[in-house]
C-alpha cells in the first residue's frame, strides 16, 4: 500500500507517520509512506495512481484542505482520501468530494487502524508475509521471496532472494502452518520444503532452484510424481496470470 500524507505540522505528520508504520509492521511490511508539507507540493509531483490513500489535513499552508480533497478526485478518483479536521463543520464538504473517511481532532490509534484495516479490505490481495525470529531480530519474509527451506533437528535453514540463508529455531510443521498451505510451496523430500516459483528445471531426481548457487535438491521417488503434476499445473496457471508472452526457462526431465 502506498500512503501519502499532506499538511499539518511537521510534528503531527511524523506522528501520524509512525502510528501508520506500526499498523503496516503488522499487516502489510511493504507500505510506502510519503509526507507533503502542503497540496501544492504534492500535486506537482503525483502521478494518477500513485497511492492508494492519502491522509490530508485541514491545516495547509497554501490551500484549503477540502481544495486538495476535490483536486485530487479530478485528476486520480481511484486514490482514497481521508480527510482530517477540527471539527466536523466540513464533513458535508469532504464527503461530496468522495472522501473516504472524515476523522475529527484528536485522532486515536485505533481510528487510523480501522481506516487502514478498512481500506485494505477494497484493495486487490496483498503479498502474504510470514514472520520468524532470526538472531534474536523480528523479521519478515514475503512468500514469494522464500526460495527454499531445509530443517535441520529443531531448526530450519531459510533461503530467500533478500535475507540470502538465515537459521532459525522452528519446526517444518511450524513453517507450513505460517505458509497458511500457499500452492506455491511443496515438501519434495523429507525437511525440504521449495517454491514453484523458483524452480529452474527438474531431472535426475532433483529440483534445481534459482537461487546464485543454482541448488540441486533431492526428490522423493514417492513424491515426485506428484510435484511433476503440480508443478506443471503451477506454471500453466502462472503463464495464464503473466502479461506478457515471454516464454519461461524451465525444463522437466524425471
């Protein structure tokens, strides 16, 4: 979710900045937050599309709030606004301008979390996340991110694009349980569970990822018949879901 947030002090505009952070840490890792100082600023430099919502005040030094409020449904109807005032003498005004919410002075947390919690709900499906513990940091991994992961006892050995291998203290089980059964992932063999997506190709009883060491990963007898069919299934419904025609680089040989 991309967020924008004009006018206020400079105070109050951090202070909403970090109540939004806190609720994204939780529910959506990859929310951009951007400040604007006033609605001049910001209209020079938008685009149509470019966030999701915006958080504007009635306090602005260059314009009237409700001004950017309409301005903003003429040129991106598709950003919702939330309007942010004293009191509630211009919510008539707000809300014929398609203002998604009118919150009053003083604002709580839980009302910036309800409309962020509301406004997730309109919104195409976000990237799952899960969250682990590494080195005693709280983390988070984007699903598609992870490229495998092998369990070693009582810990599991991450492989992801950004984090590269990181060791963690969980079970499979638990691993499966935070991937909440997502297609994508599929237990090729005992304590080594892979994404689809980042499968290279498969022959010899192994899969061969695309991670930079180009990992071979040894396949179940038992199991590969099954990952042979749901991985073509798995790219047929990728191919149908991409944009372009590019053809994918992936070769199955069992």
């Amino acid at each position: 979710m991309k967020i924008a947030l004009t006018g206020g002090t400079p105070e109050t505009a951090s202070a909403l900045r970090d109540v939004i952070g806190n609720w994204a840490s939780d529910n959506l890792p990859e929310t951009e937050i951007s400040i604007y100082r006033g609605g001049n600023q910001m209209l020079r430099q938008m685009v149509p599309g470019r966030y999701d919502l915006t958080f504007i005040s009635s306090v602005m030094p260059d314009m009237r709030g409700i001004e950017l409020v309409e301005k903003l449904w003429e040129r991106t109807p598709a950003t919702s606004c939330v309007f942010i005032a004293s009191d509630e003498s211009l919510m008539p005004e707000a809300l014929n301008c398609h203002a998604f919410d009118y919150l009053v002075r003083p604002l709580g947390q839980e009302q910036i979390f309800q409309v962020l919690s509301d406004l997730r709900e309109r919104l195409p499906q976000a990237a799952p996340f899960f969250r682990y513990t590494c080195d005693r940091r709280a983390c988070h991994m984007m699903f598609h991110d992870l490229i495998y992961a092998r369990s070693d006892g009582h810990y599991i050995e991450l492989h992801s694009r950004s984090e590269g291998t990181c060791r963690i203290r969980m079970t499979m089980k638990e691993l499966q349980e935070r991937l909440r059964g997502d297609e994508r992932f599929f237990l090729i063999n005992k304590g080594i569970l892979v994404n689809m997506g980042h499968i290279l190709s498969m022959y010899g009883g192994f899969c061969v990822m695309d991670d930079a060491k180009r990992s071979l990963l040894p396949i179940s007898v038992r199991r590969s018949p099954r990952l042979k069919e749901q991985w073509h299934r798995y790219i047929y419904q990728s191919l149908r879901r991409e944009r372009s025609d590019g053809p994918l680089s992936r070769t199955v040989d069992f």
